[in-house]
C-alpha cells in the first residue's frame, strides 16, 4: 500500500495559493498514433488552459482530437501506438510530460480525475462499487478497509444515491444508468481534485437524467472550486455549465471564445454550422440544418483548412493556405477578450 | 444459491447412473469373460465356469447385474475382485490416493506456470515473448504425452541420472515431480493460451483505463483489475481439467510405473475384473462431476453478473 | 414464397459483413465471412505451413509408394537389426535406420501415415456427424429433448476419454481399423455436441432465423439453410483441432498397447514397439514419435489459422 502525505479532512481553499498561473495549460501539444495504414495525426499543436473554479468546454465531433487530448492529459493514451511528438502540458506550471511514472500516477486520481463517457464499462463489472470507490482512499491516504467503505457511502451520499450505505456492496450492473454515471462522478470527486475531466458524461443517458447529471456536477465543481475540462459533441449541453469554449476540428482548435459570446457571434464558419445543426422551437416544421459531408480521415487531412471540403464559404486560399488562430476583435479593432479564431474570413464570419 | 446447489446436485444423479451404466455396459456387454480369463489357456469344465458364474451373479441379466451393483455401491461396497478375492475397495484406497496426488501435483503446476506464463505473455500481445508463449504451448499440445514422458525419462534418468526412472510403490512427492510435469504440460499449454487471450484481450477494457486514470500502482491494476477479469475463462477450464487429469494420470503412471489407478485399471482391464475398472472411473466421473459443480460455484464468486436462481 | 425465402437468405450474411465501407477505405469489405476467412488465411505463414504439411502427409497416406521403394515389412534381421540412422542418405532406405526386426524405419514411418491419418479422419468425421447432429436437435428444440441430450452428453463427457478407449478396446480380440474407428467416435462426440449446441442457440435467435419462421419456412429447411451453415464455423475449427488430438489418441493408445496392432503398419505401433529399446535406440521410438507430433501441430496450426481468419476478434 502506497501512503503519500496525509491530508486534512477540510479541503483547502482552491486557486488561492497560485492564482497567477494557470491550473492547467496545454501548450503545443501534437499526438499521432502509429497504424499499419500510416500515421494519424489525432492532435496538431492545441493549446489551451484552466483555471481553479472554471468550466472549459471542449467540443468537437467524433475524431476531432478531443477525447485524444484529454487523455494525454490524464496520462492515459495507449503508447504505442500513440505518441507525443511535441508539446507541454503544465499542471501548476510543471511539465506533467517530463514527470516519472510514479509522479504522474501521484497527480492522476488525487489532483487531476476523469469521467468517462460510458460508466458500465468503465466500471469493473467484478468488483463492488464500494470497493471501487474506497481503492482511492485506500491507495491515495492509506486508509483501511472499513474507514474506506465509511468514505464510499460518504461519496455515495454526495452524489445523492439513494439508501447508499444499503446499496454499497452492489457491483455496476446492479444500477440504473444515471446511477452508474453518479457513482463514476464520485469516484473522480474522492479525493477532492483540482481538475476533473469529463469525456461526454452524459452522452450514454436518457435526456432527463442527462440534466441531473450536469447539474450535480456542475453544483460540485462549484461547492469545491475546481477546474472542470467538459468535452462533448452536443453544444445544446454545455451552454449553462461552461464559462469558455474551445471548438476543435481534425486535431485542432479553430474557435475559442467565453461561452455566451460564441453562441451569439460565432467566428468560424464551422462553430456557425454547428450551432445551425441545434434544433430550435422558434423554427418548429423547418428543415434542420446539417454540415455537409464527413469529418476528415486523420491519415490524410486536407491541405490548407481542414474543412474546406465541407465549408460553405471557402475560397481558393482555403484550399492552399493553413489559417493560424487569430485573436477576434470588433470591427474597430478593439480586442474582444479571450476570442480567437482559425478562419481565414473570420471578419466576415463574426460580422458579415 | 443454496438452491442452485441443490438443483446441480440432483442434476448429478442421472449423469452419475448414466456413466456407470456406460462402463459398466462396456465392460459385461462387450465379449470376453472374467472367468475364462481367470483361468487362462487351461481348459476348464463347462459346468465348473457356469457355477462360479452363478455364484457371481454373472449369468443374471446385465440390468440385474447392474442394479446389483449399484445397490452395492450405495452400501459403499465396491464389489470383490474375481482372481484375488480381496475387496475392490482395498484396490481402490491403495491406488487413488496415489493418482489423486499425482493429479493434483500437476493440477497446481499446471494451474501456477500456466497463468503466469500466460499473463506474462499477455501483458505484451504480439511481442517477442508472446510469440515464444505461443510456440511452446503449440509444442506440447502437438507432442503426445507418453512421446513428452519418454523424453522427459531418457534425458533426466538415463542421461543425467537426477531421478529413478520408476517411481517406487509408495510415491513420495518428489518421486512425483517429473510424472506431473509430463501429466500437466497438455493442460498447461491449454490455461496459458487461455490466460494469454483473456488478459490480453481485457487489457483493452474500459475499466482498465478507468484504473490508470485513478492514479493506482501498477501491480495493483494488474493484479486486482485485470486478473479477477481474465481469470473467469480460466477457472472454467482448470474444473473440467480435473477429471482429464485423472484419466490422462493412466498414461503417465504406464510410463513411470506409478502404481496409480492407471495401473490399477490396466490389471483390471487385462483379467477382466469388471468391478474393479467400473468402481474406478465411478470415481473418476465423480471427481469430474464434483470438480464441475465447485468450479461453477467459483465462477458466481468472480463473476457477480452470474446469477444462479 | 421461395424468392422472399432467398431474400432473407441474401439479408442473413449481411450482419457478418461490413454494409458499406466509407469511401476513405482501401478496399470494400462487402465480403461474406468465408470470403473474408480465406482472404487472411492466404497470406497467414501458419496456414500455409500448415496446409503444404498436411497436403503431403495426405499424399503419403494415398500413395506412400510415391515416398520410397521400400517395403515396410520386408525385415532383414541378419544385415540391419538396429541399425543407426545415417542422417544424409535423404529419402533413402536407411535413411531412418532399422528397427528391431530389421525393417526400414523411413519405410514405416511413410507407410504408418495411412492408418494414422485414416482413424484420425474417419474417428473425425463420425464425430462431426454425430456432434453436429445431436448439438443442433438439442440447441435448436431445447426444452425436453435438450434436457435429455444435454444428460447423454454430460455422461459421455464425464467419461476420461483415453480410460473409456481403454475399456471399449480390450474387449475386441482384433483390434482392426474400423474397431479404433468406431470406438474412439463412439467416446468422441461430446466436445462437438457441446459447440454445436451453443452455436445453434445463438443463431436460432438471430433476426434472419426470425424473419424465416415468420414466412413460414418449414424447419427442416431453417435448420439446413440457415442455421447449419452459419453453425459450422465453430464446429470447423474445434473438428479441425480435434483432428489433431485423434492422431495423438490413436499413438497413445497404440503405446498402451490397446490400439491397433501388428500386421498393421501405424505410427502408434512402431512407438508402441519401440519402447523397449529406449535405452539403447532411442530413434526407434522417437522417429514416428516426431511424425505424431509434426501431423498433430500441422492440424493444431491449420485449426488455430482457420479460427483466427473466422474471429479477428481472438487475435
């Protein structure tokens, strides 16, 4: 049993310590697996960062490299085949990178904790919950078995499952799927981390619970002061939760802007799409827009824009030139806070 | 669960009657003759072998023969063997205890080498040590055991001279060793393939990714996440693998000259001692059948999905 | 009502085979199972390995005069009683040396492939039949008849293989060929019934079953056309292996001295022979000893290849 440095049981005040730097920034960072069809260029160069308290959502559809840049977050890409060819990531300014296995896997779990999209497999089917639960406490401070389980039933409690002292000895398959997916929230929110990353926590469950969902975590985030990375397909969810928003398309950032300004003024022809796509009750019985085409096969993404071949608006540049990730500004020129975009005709995008 | 049990026991009642009946059938409706056998070439009196038939009970019909037998059995008599008049229980206490531990001895060294091997060439499917896992195990499935034994016996008894090339009447333990290596290395090569595929093929779970994210020690998500996973196909194997244990143990003790059931049964077989062959693989099937139920009882317990009603 | 049956036929391989692969992709994988299958054997080393090994092998048991021109029972006492083998003298006569009796062992051992390989098919093909038969009667009617036939598999599977051989065979004063055959098919049976079983109740659930019961196909011809072939992939595979594992059978018991016996030349008998020189000349034992293991790895590899080809998902 590995025992680290004890812990109080008051959380200490988040953010306060370091409240220059960023809780996390991702600086560079390119991740390319190696298949027997090539290479596939999943991340190239994001950068993005988070602070204590703030949501970041991070969208995108399937490919896009968001799922593939949290995990090399949390440290857990499959390498080989993945790679990490370039890139940094700062947790609290350190290189997590350069980190030893066992300084990585000190961080994972216990400052930095993840929710997985699919909680029954994500979940051991073989173990009880509340054995899953209490391995945190049980690795991380060293407890023992029973303070442990008090612990679990603790963490069952918070995330409001009902009769949790009664339920937990059941394993995974023995709760609904909201259930599951609050038993995962616990399990990341044990030990009180920094920063939780959640992969599509949602995406698996019916639409009612799909809110409750959100908001219990949303109310957590906000009762502990954590950092929250929110990646999701589906910009209908994140809208109450995120504070800013980065918009990621073949391995790249293409828009990033605070959440309530990209739903008002989108910068990107792409974001403008997607926002399009979202069924409104304002335009009851009118056909529901869709982006054309197919999102790009990582082994051979296009030249120029990666979405020229889908993009309403693209012109000859598009095909040739590679668009940098510009700040956005009003049309006077005054900067707009936090709003950049990778669009060659962004001007026109924002304000056309 | 107590239930279940229940169920599987009664469910154990046919398929016992069924495979004693089986041998049994084999051993009294094929040709040849105990009696005859006992008295070899001599010729004997017609009327004197019709007699001592009677008095077996061997002229009745092979039903009442059988129904004899199994009342016996209940009464936990095992019959009497026809040439030495002794008991067959007594041939049964002598030899069973014998091939019993060579079974197990190599029930437990197929069991520990063949799940390491197998995990440890799981871990890195496709790697070097993979491939070797995988020519090994094909290696001794395709050399049969007797081939394995005659091996195993020229290099380290004639060769090297570390063992005795015949196990004593007694069996000592470590006259055991060899014996069970070459009575388990079928089965070895079987539980590392398994282990192999089942831990490679977990290792790519979702919750195996879930227990890296968790920040746990390596050793602790193998040995605790992965292997209470992989180890489910496993134990469903080692329990039928009992039982071929026990009846591959005839062709291993024929080597190394155990003194086993094998032997036993090969004795039998040749004097045509029907009780004493039928008594022995009764007791076999029983193992088996036993083996079958725990192993299925073991499987609830790693596997919670598993519901017995 | 036929045409619609070979609609739904048409519709049943769909789920084994990809719809339409996106454009991006190399090749269209619209390829039916077996297609498929032999499309990755073709370029797997252990299917060829295995396939030119048993070609040959099949071609000694056909027509083992085409491998030598020796006689495998002519024996010269006198000239080669235990002779050693003389390693390159390839494809010759003394090639193997001579056993006891003074007979070519090159000459046996080509020889000894006929009965070998002739018990492991034949013991192979009546288990395929029989397992196959009682595997699909019981998985696809299930209820009382499963009950029943599940027993009579239970008992026959309790029943160690080897020690069941053992008791059937003593009792014939002849042990030919076909006795072998028939006893070891008689104890063999249980492994395919069990697989075949299993394959039919997933089948029988599939929706292209389904949709022929409910155009009201007859059974018969649900269980011939749509649940036969699709069952057989599996039964293949373990028929395959098992095939192996008959070759090994029939040497051991052969070695037992139970198996088949002199005249008849087979792999078994000349192990079986060659115990009791093992001191002095181990070659004797080990040379068909060495053809066992090769024919026995040949159709290992050959099942293994195939099962691989039919489930990537086992790689």
């Amino acid at each position: 049993m590995i025992t680290i440095d004890k812990k109080t049981d008051v959380p200490a005040p988040r953010g306060a310590e370091d409240s220059g730097g960023s809780l996390l920034e991702v600086r560079d960072l390119h991740v390319e697996f190696h298949t027997r069809d090539g290479v596939a260029k999943a991340v190239n160069g994001v950068n993005y960062s988070v602070n204590a308290g703030e949501t970041l959502a991070v969208l995108g559809e399937s490919g896009s490299g968001k799922s593939v840049t949290a995990q090399a977050i949390m440290g857990i890409l499959d390498m080989p085949p993945g790679r990490i060819p370039k890139g940094e990531i700062l947790f609290r300014g350190e290189d997590m990178l350069k980190m030893s296995y066992e300084e990585r896997r000190n961080i994972r779990g216990r400052k930095i904790a993840m929710i997985f999209q699919d909680a029954l497999s994500s979940l051991n089917p073989v173990l009880s919950v509340g054995y899953q639960l209490g391995e945190m406490f049980r690795v991380h401070e060293g407890m023992s078995k029973k303070q442990a389980k008090a612990k679990s039933i603790e963490l069952m409690d918070k995330v409001k499952i009902p009769a949790a002292a009664a339920r937990v000895n059941d394993y995974p398959h023995q709760f609904s799927g909201g259930m599951r997916q609050r038993i995962m929230i616990a399990m990341a929110l044990a030990l009180e981390p920094d920063l939780i990353i959640a992969d599509e926590p949602t995406t698996a469950l019916d639409v009612t619970v799909q809110a409750q969902v959100m908001d219990l975590l949303a109310d957590l985030q906000r009762e502990y002061n954590m950092g929250l990375i929110l990646i999701t397909h589906d910009l209908g969810v994140v809208a109450d939760v995120a504070d800013k928003i980065a918009v990621m398309y073949a391995g790249r950032i293409v828009e990033q802007s605070p959440i309530h300004e990209l739903y008002k003024r989108p910068a990107h022809p792409y974001t403008r799409g997607l926002l399009d796509s979202i069924p409104r009750l304002d335009q009851k019985g009118q056909e529901l827009f869709a982006i054309k085409g197919l999102p790009p096969n990582l082994l051979h993404v296009p030249a120029g824009c990666a979405f020229n071949p889908r993009c309403p608006k693209a012109q000859d540049v598009c095909r040739t030139d590679f668009p940098a990730l510009v700040p956005v500004t009003e049309q006077d020129g005054t900067e707009l806070p936090g709003r950049r975009s990778a669009c060659h005709f962004w001007k026109e995008t924002i304000h056309g | 669960m107590g239930r279940y049990v229940a169920r599987r026991l009664l469910q154990m009642i046919p398929v016992f009657i069924g495979s004693t009946l089986l041998v049994f059938s084999m051993m009294y409706a094929l040709p040849g003759d105990p009696v005859r056998a006992l008295a070899g070439e001599q010729a004997v009196d017609p009327v004197q072998i019709a007699a001592m038939k009677k008095e077996l009970g061997l002229d009745l019909p092979l039903w009442h023969q059988y129904l004899n037998y199994l009342t016996g059995l209940f009464q936990g008599d095992f019959g009497t063997q026809i040439a030495t008049q002794r008991p067959v229980a007594e041939e049964i206490a002598r030899a069973f205890p014998i091939t019993i531990r060579l079974a197990l001895f190599a029930f437990v060294f197929t069991t520990v080498v063949g799940i390491a091997m197998g995990v440890f060439a799981g871990l890195k499917a496709d790697m070097l040590r993979d491939r070797t896992l995988l020519l090994i195990t094909l290696l001794l499935i395709s050399v049969p055991s007797f081939v394995l034994g005659f091996l195993a016996q020229v290099f380290f008894a004639h060769q090297l001279g570390w063992v005795d090339p015949n196990v004593s009447p007694e069996a000592a333990w470590d006259e055991l060793v060899l014996p069970a290596v070459v009575l388990g290395s079928l089965s070895l090569a079987y539980v590392a393939r398994l282990t192999r595929t089942s831990v490679a093929e977990n290792l790519r779970a979702d919750y195996m990714r879930t227990a890296v994210a968790k920040g746990l020690p390596r050793r602790r998500i193998i040995g605790v996440h992965l292997l209470r996973n992989s180890m489910i196909p496993v134990v469903t194997f080692l329990g039928t693998d009992i039982g071929t244990l026990m009846g591959g143990a005839v062709v291993t003790e024929g080597i190394f000259n155990v003194q086993g059931v094998g032997n036993a049964v090969f004795q039998a077989l040749r004097h045509r001692e029907g009780s004493t062959v039928v008594g022995i693989v009764t007791l076999i099937v029983i193992v088996y059948l036993v083996a079958s139920l725990l192993v299925d009882l073991l499987y609830a317990v790693l596997d919670p999905r598993i519901r017995y009603a | 009502m036929p045409e619609a049956l070979e609609a739904t036929t048409k519709d049943a391989t769909a789920p084994e085979s990809v719809p339409a692969a996106p454009p991006a992709e190399k090749d269209a994988r619209a390829r039916s199972l077996w297609s498929d299958a032999w499309h990755d054997l073709r370029r797997n080393p252990l299917f060829l390995v295995s396939a030119v090994l048993i070609v040959v092998l099949l071609a000694m048991a056909v027509a083992p005069w085409l491998f030598t021109s020796a006689d495998p029972r002519h024996a010269d006492l006198a000239k080669h009683y235990l002779q050693k083998p003389n390693w390159s003298h390839f494809f010759a006569e003394d090639w193997f040396g001579y056993d006891i009796q003074g007979r070519s062992i090159y000459a046996r051992v080509i020889y000894g492939a006929r009965a070998s390989i002739a018990v492991a098919v034949g013991v192979t093909a009546l288990v395929t039949i029989l397992g196959t038969l009682v595997g699909m009667l019981a998985g696809y009617f299930g209820g009382l008849l499963d009950t029943i036939l599940s027993r009579i598999t239970d008992v026959f599977f309790g029943v160690p293989f080897i020690l069941g051989a053992m008791v059937v065979l003593t009792s014939f004063e002849e042990r030919k060929l076909w006795v072998v055959i028939l006893s070891l098919a008689f104890l063999g049976w249980t492994q395919i019934a069990r697989v075949a079983r299993g394959s039919v109740i997933t089948i029988k659930q599939a929706d292209y079953v389904v949709a022929a019961k409910a155009l009201g196909a007859s059974t018969s011809r649900i269980l011939l056309r749509h649940i036969l072939p699709n069952a057989m992939a599996p039964v293949i595979v373990v028929a395959t292996i098992a095939l192996g594992g008959y070759i090994s059978a029939e040497a051991t018991l052969s070695f037992l001295g139970i198996g088949l016996a002199e005249p008849t030349v087979s792999w078994g008998v000349d192990i079986s022979s060659g115990q009791e020189q093992l001191r002095n000349a181990a070659f004797v034992l080990i040379i068909p000893s060495v053809m066992v293991s090769i024919t026995v790895l040949a159709f290992i590899m050959l099942g293994d290849a195939v099962r691989n080809a039919l489930d990537p998902k086992l790689r």
